[in-house]
C-alpha cells in the first residue's frame, strides 16, 4: 500500500504546526481566564417565558420588541412550531414577567398573542450540570488515557490526550472569544468532539504502530508521514462528510441547535488538525522509535534440573 500512495512531508511543517497550536491554545486560555463562557440559562438560572402566536412568528422582530421594551438580554427561538415563541431571560423570576413579555410583544402585533409558561431555572441546578459536565470531561479523558495505553503504548496515550486536551481548549476558547452562548447542547457537542478526534487518532494511532513494526528502513519522521499520507484519504473523506452536515445543521437547523451545531463545525476542524500534527508531532517529541512496539519476547525457562 505504501507503495501505491503518494507520501506527503506532513513532520516537515510540524515545528510550524506546533507554533500554531501554542498560538491558539494561548489565546484561547486567556480568553477563558479573561472573559469566561457565556453560560445559558442551563447554567445561570433565569426565567423561561413561552408565548403563543395565531401565525408563524417572526423572531427578528421579536427581538426587537423586546430589545426595545427593555429586555437586551433576551434569547428568542421557536419550541417545536413557528408558532411556539420560547424566550429566555436572565434575570430574576418574576410572577408577572411573562405578563409583562406578552403585553410588550403584543403592541406592535395584530395577532392575539398567549401567554403558555412562566417559569423559574435555578441557578443552583445549573451550578450542578457545570460541576458536572467538568467531572465527566476529565473523566472521559482520563479513561481515554489509560485504554491507550493499554492499546497502543504510553507514548500513544499521552498524544491522544494531549490532541483531545488541544481541540477542547481550542473550542471552548471559540466559544469564549466570540461570546457565543454555552449551553448543554454546546457542552455535548464538547463530548462529541472528544469522541470523534479520538475516533481519528485511533485510525492514525494503529497504522503509524503498524507500519513502525512492517517497515525495516526508514527514520520515525518518514514512517509517520508514511502512516499519516496513507491515512490522509479516509480522513478527509470522514471530515468532509462530516462538515457537510454541520453545515446544513448550522445553517437550517433553527436556533435551538445553532451552538451544537457551531461546536461540532469547529472540533471536526481542530480534531482532523490535531489527529495529524498534535498526536503524532508529541511521538516525535517523545522519540518514538521501533523498539518502543515491538511486541515482548517471551523468556526461555531453564531447566535447573541436575
């Protein structure tokens, strides 16, 4: 198959890719240290109106009329029909808020408008989901860890960890930078994307142990970028195809699963990235060489017998 495949110098860029990630790893830090996520309601607590219209709704303008009656912090999106207007405010719960919402909205509407929930979000539940989630993620990546190790060789593990550490920060620094809205959906799309850039690194992982146990000449540096060009089709093929439904997803898939589909966009990007010059870039840091695979050679018993 090496043969057959036309080889790309990829650990030649490797210095420049690992400049790169330490750029945007950077800035992604202190943009969390700085700025912090801008957590939903899932996390912050605040108050859910839903309002009914006669006719599909038009959430620009709602927007607008909220901004306008004094409600800036307003998030509008459709629940289940366009007809169905959910609207998160944070701020604290007020019996008579969503009577106040729909009085605003229903100024400048010629529809008859209905007021079909009003409730409170504690922010001590959301205190408890942020909680969490962090668990979980460290968790995921230390499980992730140990079974490459197990799989694979430490040296393994530790890439594979360090490519997932490198695409979560870099997306949660997205988030961050841009101050889009962190929510649970956004959360499960940060475990989403653990799981899919680990998917890819395995695929990568098994083939650079492969060929560094097949191929008798070569330096670690051409064994990797043997590995990684042999590779390279299935992973554009799978990130493509990928993207291709994110993209719709982001595009046409309505506000509730914007964020969702926004993170998952970016973590395919950074995993496809990471897979290629974060894992197999810390092997070569780590001096990865062929006796660190070869499989252990069983002792010879001696037979002590006179």
């Amino acid at each position: 198959m090496a043969n057959t495949v036309k080889i790309y110098n990829f650990m030649g860029l490797r210095k420049g890719a690992a400049a790169l990630s330490i750029l945007l790893l950077v800035i992604s830090i202190g943009s969390l240290a700085v700025n912090g996520l801008k957590f939903g309601l899932d996390f912050t607590g605040g108050s859910l109106v839903e309002v009914g219209y006669e006719q599909p709704a038009d959430l620009n303008q709602i927007r607008d009329q909220l901004a306008a009656a004094g409600y800036d912090d307003a998030v509008v999106q459709t629940f289940g029909s366009p007809t169905d207007i959910l609207i998160r405010l944070g701020r604290d719960h007020d019996p008579q808020l969503g009577d106040k919402v729909v009085a605003a909205l229903q100024q400048d509407s010629s529809q008859t408008l209905t007021l079909r929930r009003n409730e409170f979000v504690g922010a001590q539940v959301g205190e408890e989901l942020r909680e969490q989630g962090g668990l979980g993620m460290l968790l995921a990546l230390f499980m992730i860890m140990v079974y490459v190790a197990f799989r694979f060789q430490f040296k393994f593990s530790v890439g594979a960890v360090a490519a997932l550490a490198h695409d979560v920060l870099i997306v949660l620094g997205f988030f961050s930078v841009l101050q889009i809205e962190f929510d649970l959906t956004v959360l499960a799309a940060v475990l989403a994307v653990i799981g899919y850039s680990l998917n890819d690194t395995i695929v990568v992982s098994d083939r650079i142990r492969e060929n560094f146990r097949m191929m008798r000449k070569g330096t670690p540096i051409e064994i990797m970028n043997n590995s990684l060009s042999q590779t390279l089709g299935r992973t554009l093929v799978t990130s493509l195809t990928t993207l291709l439904v994110l993209v719709a997803l982001a595009v046409f898939g309505g506000e509730m699963i914007h964020g969702f589909a926004v993170a998952l966009l970016v973590g395919v990007l950074v995993g496809t990235y990471s897979s290629i010059y974060v894992a197999a870039n810390v092997l070569v840091m780590m001096g990865i060489c062929k006796e660190d695979l070869l499989p252990p050679e069983k002792e010879e018993e001696v037979d002590d017998r006179p």
